[in-house]
C-alpha cells in the first residue's frame, strides 16, 4: 500500500482504501454543505440581486450531493442516487 491509501492488490487491479475514502466523504459532506448554505442565504438575497435562476440550481446540487452522500453512505450504487436526487427535485418543484 502506497502513502495516498492505494494498492495493488495481486490481480493487477488497484483498490482504495483509508485516506482516500475519508477525502471523499469530506468533499461530498462539504458540497452538500455548500450547497444547503447557498439555500440558506440565496432566497432572502432574490428581491434585491434579482438572481432568480441560481437557486433551482443551487436546490439540484444540493440534492444530487446529499443523496450521493447518502448513497455512499448506505452503499447503494451511484446511478441509483442520481435517480434519487431527480426524483427529490421533481417533489422539491
């Protein structure tokens, strides 16, 4: 096992483990994060900036990145979560 928390294993195929792992839930979790702020604060902002298209996209990302998030966590596939997050916005508007 390399430092960055690859390896190889004997087949010739690399899997990865520990530290990467951990990087990716930081950066879903933080996305998602981004995301629920920008939810937060674009609305209040709307009648003064007049920036009506940035929060249904602000909404899909969020939704795409929670539901990645939680598909990593419960360890779905990823398609799956996609679906999910489309649907989720479908409900959402």
């Amino acid at each position: 096992m390399t430092g960055d928390g690859i390896r190889k294993r004997r087949d010739g195929e690399y899997e990865f483990r520990g530290k990467r792992q951990g990087f990716f839930y930081f950066r879903t979790s933080f996305f998602a994060a981004c995301g629920w702020i920008a939810l937060t604060i674009l609305p209040p902002l709307q009648p003064f900036f007049r920036f009506y298209i940035y929060l249904p996209i602000a909404n899909a990302l969020f939704i795409l990145f929670v539901g990645r998030a939680a598909s990593t966590v419960v360890g779905t596939s990823p398609i799956l979560s996609v679906f999910s997050s489309l649907g989720g916005l479908l409900l959402c508007h």
